[in-house]
C-alpha cells in the first residue's frame, strides 16, 4: 500500500529506481558485494559516477558543448558558499525569489559585494521579479530558477552577458531549458534526482579556468573537476541512485516528454484551485511553478475536514511551509497522473461538503 | 555467494545491516513510502537521526558528559577544513603520520600557523612518533589515530592540556579509548559506521562555545550543533545505515566485545604474516593498526601466485595502497573471523607453492 508522496523534498522517486536500489544494496550486479560495500576506486564504482556524469550532460543537452558535471556533497547550502568563493572577484548580483535565494545572499557577502538586483520580499515572494536590468560589470549573476517554498518559477531567464549562475535544486530536468545560457548550475539532489545526500553541479569549462586559486581543496571546483568528482570519497549510493533516475529519465524520453508529463499534472492541480471556492492560489499565475503548486484556503474556510479527506485518501506530504501555510503540492517528475488527478478529486470532494 | 571483503574504505558492513537497509529503500517500517522519499523532516527521520546521534554517544562512554554527535557531509576531507575554521586563533599542532594527516595539515594552514610537532615521514609513515612534547600555547593538537593507507595506529594517546582533535576515520567504535580524552572527533563513515556520504563528529559543548565566530554557515560546528544537524537536509541514506550499524555494534555487546573480536581477527593474520616466509610486515610491530595489517612480499618473492590464490578464494580487496605497495588486510567492525582465516590459509598455501 503505497501513499501518494506529494513531499517538497526530499521526494518521491520512480519505483523501479527504489527497486533496483534496493537490490543494490544487497548485491550489485551480481558481482557478490553491496554497493556500499565496495571501494569508490573499484571499476564498478567508476563506470556508475561516469554514466552518472554523462547522463547529467546528455539529459541538459550539454554534452560535447564544454561543460563538466560533477557530484558533490554538502546540498545547495554548501554550493551557496562555494559559488561565491570560487566565482566572486569584487561583486555579484543575486535576485531574491524567496528563502533560499536569502541563504545565497548571506554565506556570498563574506567573499565580496552582494548587489540585490530585484527581490519580491515585499510581497512574500509570491512573483518574480522581471525586465530586470542586469549591470555588465558583476562577476556573476545568480538566481534560483524555482522556490519550492513559495511555489514560483523562472519562466524566462534574465537576459545577460555576465556568467549566469542557478540553484535549480527543485525544477532540474523537468523542463526544457537553454541549459547553455548558464556557465554554472547546481542541485541538490533530493527532487527531482536521487536520494539526499549529492549535489550536481553542472560548470563550463570556460568558467573553471577564471575561478579563484585561494580556495580550499574541497570547496574547489577546479579540484573537484580535474579528481573527476574522486577528490574524496563520494557518497556512493546517492550517486548511484542518482543514476538510476537519470537512466529512467532517459527511457521516458528524456526532458522533453517528462515537461509533458509535468505540465500535464500542473495544469490539473492548477485548474482546479482556480475554480474551487474553497482554495485560492497563493503565486502569481504567470509565475506559477510546475513543480510545487502553493494554495491556501479561501477566506472563512476551516480546513480541518479537507485534512481529514486527505490524509484518508493517503495522501501524503501536502501541508505548506511555514512561510506560507496551506498546502503544498509537490508534483515532481516521478509523480505519477493518477495522484494528482486524487488530490483534485479530494479537493472537489471537500468543495461540496461546505 | 557473498566475497569476502577487506577493502579498506567504503567496506564491509554487517549483512543484517544491508538487508535492513535494502529492505527500507522499498518501504520503511510499514509507514507506505520509501526511506529515501520522506522529508527529513518527518517524525520518522527525525527519530532515525535522534537514535543515530544517542547510539554514538552512548558506545563512546559519552552519553551525559557534555558531548554532541553530528551527522555531516563532506567526509574526513572536509573535517580538515571546518577543525582549522573552527578552532585555530593563532597557531596549533599536527602530528604527521601519513597521507591523511598531511592533507589535514595542508587545509590548515590557511587559516593559521601549524606546527608539525612530530611526523614519521621519513620512513614513509610506518611509525607512530612516541614520547613527543606537546608545546602548551597552542590552540589544538589533530592526530590521526589510525592510518589507513600505511596500517599504523596509536595505542597510547598524546598526553597534553590543549584540545585534543583526532580523525578517527578508520578506527571509530572498534575498541574502548579514554574518547572524554579529545575536544573534538570525526568519523568518514565508510569504514566502521556506514555507507559513504555522512561524517560523524563528536564534539565536546564547551569546546563548541570557544570557536570561532565569522565562519560560513554549513562549515560552522555551532550552527550544525544549534540545529541538531539539521541545518540543512542529511544524507538520509547514509545516516540511517549508520543507524542500523550503531544498533548492531550495540547489540554485539558494544566497542568492548567488538574490541575483543578485532583482536583475535589481528593477532590472526600478524601471527601469520610474522611466521610466512613469503611475507613481511609493514608497520613497526607496536604500531600495528587493529584495522588495517599492511604487509609486502619478502624480497625476491613473486606474488603473482598468491593473487591468483585468493582471487579464486573469492577475497576481495587485499591489494596495497600505491604508497606502500603490497597488501593491506582491512579488518573492520563487520569482517567475520572466517574470512581472516581464508586468508590465513590461502598465505600458507601460497607459501608451500614456493
């Protein structure tokens, strides 16, 4: 009996990735070990991190353009450090959409001048901020291409000529994108890749080569690069696992069919807050996230019968952050049709007992 | 039909452990969804973290006595980096006893004067530096307190005033120690704890109150501490592999038995490599690692026969790190006396080819 795992993240996977994780961790490929068992230096170990990182660069279409995908640990938090340590001359830009674009901005000011382009604090970062003009003389500008918190989306990508950086931890391969507009992008693995416990970072060559020297070893990504993602043992089964996701991404035909499948279950949900009285969405449509879906209830509203129904229907992972309360759909790549079209049938359910 | 596995890193974890473990990728408990699909900050991962942390205090004796047990990313590696952060105002001393310790020596030094107190590299680490003089000013002493990669360990501790830091990557839970004897102790968990990918660090309060402020969030010991590692998402995976691996060490009688097994396991293959004529040791004989016995073959031996012995014996892992060439037997927590004694055998075997 398996509930339907609508959790902002860590999140729900494909079943044949849990399946064939599982077993891995009990024999790998029949070769009479764990995965977690054998050395990160052993062949077979190898081959999963190279077709780890080919897949990464297959999947954005970035393979064979100059770019290098790497494994990392330390989650989006970490790489808010490090972008800024290995990328951060004099000044960069940063436009905040929410928490984690506030995290960035923080751990990057100690490193130099942090240049707060655009922000929609002002309105609980329920839009993005757009016809931004990006100063030419940043060392980098970084955005969060999609809150999970507040349930908003890049949809177009700020027009510049200086690097442009994205934490992409909750819409990485969901989405058709112009991955090549980026010199650096990074997720933590815990949406719509793998376990927790990696964090893919997606860099150009071209940009390595200008980073900062003075960094130490592990927050290089100079270091990390030319190990090949081995400077230090990585954490094998999140790569793994990881892997595995991207190959099942692969067999469903990749970014293109998967944005379908997205979209598909977003205009559901979508729909259906838009004409129920009893909820009302709390992003701004035309920034709306095809990842999480954010509502609240409507004026008057006591939810407790709709948690109720919910929570019956085993549903699972629905309740919105702190920040903005309500609910929460995270309706990620694995997430299959048929979950959300349940979710909408609940809503509807708990409509008519009003 | 399961190998015998000496690798020295990620290793042998106890087949309970990884059945377990499998078992909770499909479904964890009977709660309908997958270990590695529910937020980390669910009841049910909270508890998993809160048990990993009390296990690790309760096995070191630390329970009660003013300590904390984090579970980090980043590996030993990153350890290097957050202790000299952390800790160092001025100036503080590493004892050099291999790859390891240079490396931490290495990320030290940005962050202040080092000062090798003492280092075996002369002999290519085969050594542990005895009856050494620990200078009072300094702000900490590191020491690495098994050597992996060159099958040393110290078996009496340096005695001093200052904060006492080790990297106990190798050598964690495998035998009783004053551990109320260090300020602060880290742990890469893929050799006696788990699975790649998490880092235990236990850490003393009133050493936590001492250090230093201006320190990026995800490498600060109080905020991780303050957050009850939960600053950011763990590696759930990993650290509820540890969990299981924590929960079995206690159940086997805790670091005292285990401590008692990994004796007979090293006696068993010193005494042979000191009787083998095909063989000889490595390290200094009263520096011998309980973990890891490094061993060369004697000269003008040719060990082409005894790899293709305990291939077929189905041993995986014995070939020697390339700094010191040879073999390295790496006897964990969970390496079973049955696969020390194939070893054992297959050492005599090749001898009577000769």
């Amino acid at each position: 009996m398996k509930k339907h795992n609508f959790s902002a993240g860590p999140s729900i996977l494909p079943e044949t990735v849990m399946k064939q994780a599982s077993a891995a961790v009990q024999e790998l490929d029949g070769i009479g070990l764990s995965l977690i068992e054998i050395s990160h230096r052993s062949k077979e170990f190898i081959a999963i991190m190279d077709r780890a990182q080919k897949l990464a660069l297959e999947l954005t279409g970035l393979e064979g353009k100059g770019y290098q995908a790497l494994f990392l640990q330390g989650g989006a938090s970490t790489q808010f450090l490090m972008t800024a340590m290995n990328l951060m001359k004099s000044k960069a830009g940063y436009i905040n959409t929410g928490a984690w674009s506030d995290k960035a901005i923080k751990e990057a000011k100690r490193y130099g001048e942090v240049i707060e382009i655009a922000s929609s604090k002002e309105k609980n970062f329920n839009y993005i901020p757009k016809g931004v003009k990006i100063p030419a003389d940043l060392d980098y500008l970084h955005i969060t291409t999609n809150n999970t918190i507040f349930g908003t989306q890049f949809h177009a990508l700020p027009q510049t000529e200086v690097p442009l950086i994205a934490d992409m931890s909750s819409d990485i391969f969901s989405r058709e994108l112009d991955y090549a507009a980026f010199d650096l992008f990074y997720a933590g693995a815990q949406k719509n890749m793998g376990p927790a416990g990696t964090t893919l970072v997606i860099v150009k060559d071209s940009l390595l080569e200008k980073m900062n020297d003075d960094v130490p070893s592990m927050m290089s990504y100079a270091i990390h690069a030319a190990k090949g993602s081995m400077f230090n043992t990585p954490p094998v089964f999140p790569v793994y696992t990881s892997m595995l996701t991207l190959e099942w991404l692969k067999n469903q035909g990749g970014i293109k069919a998967i944005q379908k499948h997205n979209e598909t279950k977003a205009k559901l949900v979508y729909d259906e807050i838009d004409r129920n009285t009893a909820f009302v969405g709390f992003a701004a449509k035309e920034d709306r996230s095809y990842m999480n879906a954010t509502f609240n209830l409507a004026e008057g509203i006591d939810g407790a019968a709709f948690d109720a129904l919910w929570t019956a229907a085993d549903i699972s992972g629905i309740k919105g952050h702190r920040d903005v309360g309500g609910y929460r759909a995270s309706i990620y790549n694995a997430l299959p049709l048929k979950s959300v079209q349940l979710l909408v049938d609940i809503m509807q359910k708990f409509e008519k007992t009003l």
